[in-house]
C-alpha cells in the first residue's frame, strides 16, 4: 500500500492551483481533475449533456437521482484563467448530487474508476493528529483488512493460510491510502479495475484516464464484502456481548463466513485502546450496482468480541489443507505391524509457528516414519487440522512424505 499525493500536497502560495511533486493541488487538499477526464466521468456515470455552446458545457444529473435541480457547468478549456476555481464548484455539485466528497470524485477520476472505504478514528488529541501507535495500528489493520476480504472472493477457509491469494495481495498493492480533514480520518480508494489488467498507475502531466469497467469489477467485488464482512462481524459480536449467542457462532456456517483476518483488522481499526471508530464506504457510479455510501459505528466493546472470535477461530476451529514440516519427534503403535501415532515437530504454514501435531499413518507412511526419526529427515503431512486445547492433530491426511537429506542423490 502506498501514500497517494491526494489530501496531502502542501499550499505553496495562498489560494489557487499550485504544483506540488508533480500532483495538482487545491487549496492543499485536492488533486484539480482534467476536463476530458471530468468530462469522462460525467458520461460514464449517466449525466445528461444539455448544452455546449463551445465556451461552456451543462450537464444535468442521472435521470434515476431525486436532486434533478443540480447543473454542472464545466469550462470549454482548460486554459480558462479560473479553471481550478470552476472544477472545484462542479466537483462539489456532483458530490452533492451523489452524496459523496469532492475528494472521493476526483480520486474516481484519476484512478478511471474507483470505490472509497475511510476510517474516522478518535484519539484525544487535536484535528488532524494521531499518536503513533494507534495510525500504525489503523493502517496496518487497513491493509490486512483489505487483502482478507480480497482473499475471501477466491478462497472460502475461515482461517486464512500465511500465504494469501497472489490475486488479494497485488489488488492491495494497488490501492491508495490518503488523509481526509476531520478528527483523524484515514481514506482507502480502491481501484475498480482488475488485478488483471494493467496496474492504475498515476499518468505524467496530471493526466487521468478512464478504464474500461466490467460489468461485476473486482473492485467492486472486494468493497462489497469489506462491507458485507463488517455489517455482519457486528451484528452478530451485539449478539454475542448481549448473551444471546456463544463466541463460537462465528465459527458456525449457519452464521456468517466472515474470516479470521477480517476479524482482527476490525478489531485493531480503533487503535490499542479500541477507541470507538466510524468506517465509511462509498462507491463510484461508473460501476453498476453502486450504493449510497454507508456507515458503520464499531463500539469498544464490539471491537474486543471481533478479537476474541478471531483468536477463537484461529486456536479452536478445524482447518482444512493444512501442511506441516518438521522433525518426527515420536512414534508409537500398539503391535509390530500395522497403522501408528507419531508427533511431528515442527512449523504449519497456517500460523508460521512451531508446535507439535499428532498424526495417525497407515503402516506404509508409519514406516516411513520410523526411518525419518532414524535419520534425522524432515517429514512433511498435509490434512485438515484440529485443536482440542493445546492438542494439535492432522486428521484425514491427503498425503505424508520424508524431505530428502543433504547427502542423499
């Protein structure tokens, strides 16, 4: 993830558009859209062209918006003396008529597309600031959140494994993080366009450029379940904190698929205090299917259930494929012949951490076994892992080999 140049160019001179390490400023707090792309977005997100008489053009609203009075008024060119002062009223009426900020617009336009999630965290301290380690917190609870929920789309394990969907973690590379006026407010803006295609990378001379938008983005897809996954994480952890469900419905299918990563990110969102935090999702309309924007209010009390189901998830839920290497520390079978217990050392790659798991083998695999022990080989099983307390068992094996040493061909 990286620091875009929106809402955090400085003011060079008082007033007016200035040039900031290449971006375009207003006011220092806004990046002033081109007119094609302006122009673009319009057409892209259903205004009506009403006149153009060379100088200027009049754009009216989307025919399915209740605020039909609105106009936008764009300059012919950009050459025009007050042309940051022009963009910056159409910008807020657009914002107005979509229920959106200017900021989130332009930053639609200059990525060809894209959808909005911010964070408006609570620190006592004055507008703007933020101890250190509650913005660490946030940001890095940003950036898993937004992996785990790309990851949920291809992957359906409520525990993630350590190595995510190469899809979830290049779409996160893509995305923006920026700053918003307000109490500390920390804003995500996530391109609709697929991994896929080439990355939206800013274009020299402020130029922006509209993409081609499928019909069902991936974008698109990854902010509806980062709403979706919040929506429901707190509905069910009011349940929970009201004694109406166990801390283990979250593990339950019947309930909500939200995954453990997920969980944490909302947990820590607020910081190590779990300070109350209000999140914000807001869409672009160059997709179909885009909402309003909405808001959620993640309470303390809300955020320590998040934690706990995550850890809940992570320590107590059986979870499939999971492979373990290590040192076959014991081995035991009741007669001479036939299927055997052992106890692997070593590390999953589930959690990155090294425990013992017991395995069940068969007489071949427990064999093998016996000979790794012997030897000092590494072992490597694969099953569906399940904790009972601080018991670890591979169970259902899908297969059980012994690592080559160093001196073997």
């Amino acid at each position: 993830m990286e620091f875009a140049g929106l809402l955090l160019c400085q003011t060079l001179t008082p007033g007016g558009l200035h040039e900031y390490f290449g971006l375009r400023c207003w006011e220092g707090t806004m990046i002033i859209p081109g007119l094609t792309a302006f122009v673009e977005y319009l057409r892209g997100a259903g205004w009506i062209l009403e006149d153009d008489d060379g100088r200027t053009s009049l754009w009216g609203p989307p025919q399915s918006t209740e605020r039909q009075s609105v106009k936008v008024v764009l300059p012919g060119s950009e050459e025009v003396r007050d042309y940051a002062e022009r963009i910056n009223d159409a910008l807020r009426a657009v914002a107005y008529v979509e229920q959106r900020l200017p900021q989130e617009i332009a930053t639609d336009m200059r990525f060809g597309g894209a959808d909005n999630v911010s964070v408006r965290l609570t620190p006592n301290t004055p507008a703007g600031e933020a101890p250190l380690p509650v913005a660490h917190a946030a940001i890095s609870a940003l950036r898993s959140y937004v992996v785990a929920s790309a990851a949920a789309l291809d992957t359906y394990h409520v525990v993630l494994p350590a190595r995510r969907p190469q899809r979830a973690e290049s779409y996160a590379a893509q995305t923006r993080l920026s700053t918003q006026p307000g109490s500390f407010v920390l804003s995500l803006a996530l391109p609709l366009a697929d991994v896929d295609t080439e990355p939206v990378d800013d274009l020299p001379g402020g130029q922006e450029k509209l993409l081609e938008i499928p019909l069902q983005p991936f974008g698109r897809k990854v902010t509806n379940r980062m709403f979706a996954a919040a929506r429901d994480a707190q509905r069910l952890a009011d349940e929970v904190g009201e004694g109406d469900k166990p801390l283990s419905s979250f593990g339950q299918p019947d309930q909500i698929s939200v995954n453990a990563t997920e969980l944490e990110a909302l947990s820590l969102l607020g910081g190590p205090d779990h300070d109350v935090y209000q999140i914000r999702y807001s869409q672009s309309p160059l997709a179909p299917g885009f909402h309003e924007p909405r808001r959620l209010k993640i309470t303390p009390n809300q955020q320590r259930i998040l934690g706990e189901a995550a850890e809940f998830l992570r320590t107590r839920q059986p979870r499939a494929d999971v492979t373990v290497v290590g040192l076959v520390v014991r081995l035991f079978r009741e007669g001479k012949y036939g299927k055997g217990e052992v106890v692997i050392q070593g590390v999953d790659d589930d959690t990155g951490q090294a425990r013992r798991f017991r395995v069940e083998l068969d007489e071949s695999d427990y064999n093998k076994a016996v000979r790794a022990h012997g030897r000092g080989l590494q072992v490597t099983a694969t099953g569906d892992l399940d904790v009972r307390g601080t018991r670890r068992s591979l169970r259902r094996l899908t297969s059980f080999s012994v690592l080559p040493g160093i001196d073997d061909d």
